[in-house]
C-alpha cells in the first residue's frame, strides 16, 4: 500500500475513534511531514486524501480541518423524538394548496382526456402550454415569445440542455462564486469546467465575466440569487447582458426565484439574443408535479430542442395538461401570491430571532445567507444543529472551489411550518451564541 494511504488510514480511524474531532485543525504540512519523516509532497497527499474522503476541508489561508460527523439519528429539537426540521430543501407546500391543485384535475379524469395525456409530447410541447407559460414568465419590460418556448421535465433538465446546447465537453463556463449546487453536478456529467466569477451587493461583476478569459457561456442567477439572496440592478443587468454581447457568449438565466420579488425586467430583456431563461413551476407550485421552461433565443432554439431530446429531459405530457389547467384557471397565480405573502413572514421571523447576527437576506426571499460568528465554522456549526435535529447546508456546498468555502451556512425557510421553523431559528440563534466545545453531546 501506498504511505500515504496507510497514513491517511491510521488518520481515519483517529477520527472514528474521536481522538480527533470536527473542528480540530491539523498540523502544517511542512510540520505534519517532519513528524512523520515523510516527504512534502507525501504529507499533501495524505492531506488529499483526507479531504477526497470527506473527512477534512481545507480552507484558504486558514488550513485544514477535521470535518464534521455525520448528523445524530436522534435529534433533539423537533418533536417526536425523530422528527428533523429540514432547513436545507426549498419546498412550499401550504396547507390550501392541495385543494386548490385538485380542483383543476378532475376533468382530466375522464377516460378520453387521460387516454389523450398518456401519450409522448416533444420538446415544444403544445401551443396552449406553451402560451400559458409565456404568460406566467412575462414581467413589465419583458414578455417571451410562445414560438421560442421550449418544456422540460423540471427547470434542472432546462438548465442541463441550455448548458449541453452552448458549451462542448471540456471547455469552461462562467458561474457567480457561490452558485445553485446542482449546477456543479450539471457541469460534471457534461463535461464541463466550471469558472467561478467575483461577485459584489449587486451580484455577478461585468469586469469578472470580462478578464475570466475564454467563456462559452455564463449560468446565472440575477434575480434572488441561491444563496445570497441578491438582486441585480438594472444598471448591473444592462452592463452583464454589454459584457456578453462584446464577448459573443451566450447566459443560461435561472429565474426559478424570480415570481417572489417585483423586481427589474430579466437579463434576457437587456440582451435578448444572448440569453437563455430556464424556469419551472417547482417552487412555484411542487417538485412533486412540474414542469420546467427554457426560452432560447431564434438562433439557438434548436440546439436546446436537441437537447433536450437526446438527453431524455422533455416534460411528460400529463404533468403538461396539469400545468396548462394550472396556468389558465389562475391556480398557480394564486399559489404565488400565497407563497409571496408567506415568504415574506418567514423572512420576519429571520429578523426576529437572529437581528443580532451577520445574516444576508432578500425580505421576500424563502433563503437567507448567515455569515457565522467567531469561534464557530460552518462544518462545526452544521453538525451540532444537526444533533438539535436542525438541517441546514454549510456554505461549502455553494463553492466550485472547495478551498475557497466561506464560513456561513444558508437556511432554506419555506419547508417547516411557521411556528416549527420560529423554533428552529431560536434553537439555532442559542446555538451560535454557545461556544462550539459547549455543544458536544457526551
């Protein structure tokens, strides 16, 4: 066996055996090397190691940590005694909703109707679908042309045929530098690099997109950004969609956020012929039953429509006719207004319990981003909410570089009942006023 294996074993079961902890920061390399009597280059690989394994994190400047364990089976906060509050999945599903979805479908019960919804559908879908959605996506100053929208099975697959009709396998695309996690999995089975771009309080720099030399295309998240909670001004918009046209690069514009905020027309209206919108009705109505939208520019509509075929990501046509039904009887208008008002509560919540610490959040958001006090980080942080039977994700998993991983956490609010999730946030505010060797479950 290798030495930096076996090393990286005899560290493992150090860990397993609690005699190094999360939290515990290890030697430098230099020093770990000559401790050891091995080379440099060996004591980088065991590190290496450790850190393939998900058993440490190394962090820019800082050095590299024990991770932490795995959550507790036995959560202490959530009643019953296994329940866990899910801070880490967005998801919607108010109590009135059922009722509302179920009185659009029970025409599609009859026997004809459902024979009919049974059969394939292409990417273009229907014309009635089509236009229903063009209608739900127009905002002021931008209304999609029903010709160039295309239907995706959910608004992932819309972002994975955007990205497989711009970018070839191995080259590069641009992305904010805490950007949708899923994306990162996206660009792996694609093929593709990902190039993270600085980002300011009004989101991706223009200059960033400019100076990241050869792009492809660019994924980005304008409007209510996952997880900051940001919002381009216009001004922004309108000096990304320059930069993008001065470049010849195509945008992927994820809008799955953008029905919670009034807000500035989509980047695709500042530069229509560089841009792609991906949506979907995931947050809007459920993940359970959705369908997921790309509108393309003329030029490019059919590399999406290929796209989408070849990767097997078109929208069923039964969750299609519901959608339609949805969309034209005013269903899913109602939903997103109940789910504007009740983000807008949670986020109230947000600033009742945790006012006194660094948290970034937009008011009608369903996330924030919380910048964590001194001497907590987020893998210590993420573990002991876990053993409080809180969920929430550690801001490493919105990085493409994982050195590069901030000390913060985002909290996903729309899952929890009210008062479960105001429980939670007043767990966790006590937690990040504790000291981390507090914490520790005996």
């Amino acid at each position: 066996m290798d030495d930096y294996r076996r090393i990286a074993d005899a560290l493992a079961a150090e860990i397993a055996a609690g005699r190094l902890r999360p939290g515990d920061r290890l030697p430098p390399q230099r020093q770990f090397a000559r401790r050891h009597g091995i080379a440099g280059s060996t004591a980088a690989r065991v590190y290496g190691e450790l850190v393939r394994r998900g058993l440490a994190v190394g962090e820019v400047g800082r050095g590299t940590f024990i991770r932490a364990a795995a959550p507790s089976s036995e959560p202490a906060l959530a009643e019953p005694a296994r329940a866990r509050v899910d801070l880490e999945l967005n998801f919607s599903l108010p109590p009135e909703q059922p009722a509302l979805l179920a009185r659009s479908l029970g025409g599609m019960l009859r026997p004809d109707v459902l024979a009919d919804a049974l059969t394939p559908m292409g990417a273009a879908g229907t014309r009635a679908a089509r236009e229903a959605a063009a209608a739900m996506l127009s905002r002021p100053g931008w209304s999609p042309d029903p010709g160039r929208l295309l239907l995706a099975g959910n608004g992932r697959q819309a972002i994975a045929a955007a990205l497989a009709a711009l970018v070839p396998a191995g080259e590069r695309v641009g992305v904010e530098e805490l950007t949708y996690p899923l994306v990162k999995g996206i660009a792996a089975r694609l093929g593709l690099t990902l190039v993270p771009l600085a980002m300011d309080e009004c989101g991706v720099l223009p200059e960033a997109i400019r100076s990241a030399g050869p792009l492809r295309a660019v994924y980005l998240q304008p409007t209510l950004h996952n997880p900051l909670g940001v919002t381009m001004p216009e001004r922004r918009r309108s000096e990304v969609a320059a930069a993008l046209r001065d470049l010849g690069i195509h945008a992927v514009e994820d809008g799955i956020y953008a029905f919670l905020r009034d807000g500035p027309p989509p980047l695709a209206a500042f530069a229509p012929d560089q841009v792609i919108v991906a949506d979907s009705l995931s947050k809007r109505v459920a993940p359970g039953l959705t369908v997921g939208f790309a509108v393309a520019p003329e030029a490019i509509g059919d590399r999406v429509a290929s796209a989408l075929r070849s990767g097997g990501w078109t929208a069923p046509r039964f969750a299609v006719e519901a959608a339609t039904r949805w969309l034209t009887d005013g269903t899913v208008a109602a939903l997103q207004e109940i789910k504007r008002r009740d983000a807008a509560a949670r986020q109230r919540l947000v600033r009742e319990h945790l006012a006194e610490f660094a948290v970034e959040a937009d008011p009608q958001a369903f996330h924030c981003w919380w910048r964590l006090p001194a001497p907590w980080r987020a893998d210590t942080f993420v573990a002991a909410a876990a053993r409080r039977g809180i969920a929430v994700t550690p801001g490493a998993a919105f990085t493409v570089v994982a050195a590069h991983a901030p000390n913060a956490v985002r909290l996903a609010l729309s899952a929890p009942p009210p008062d479960t999730l105001a429980r939670a946030l007043a767990a966790l505010a006590a937690l990040a006023r504790s000291a981390p060797e507090d914490t520790e479950i005996e």
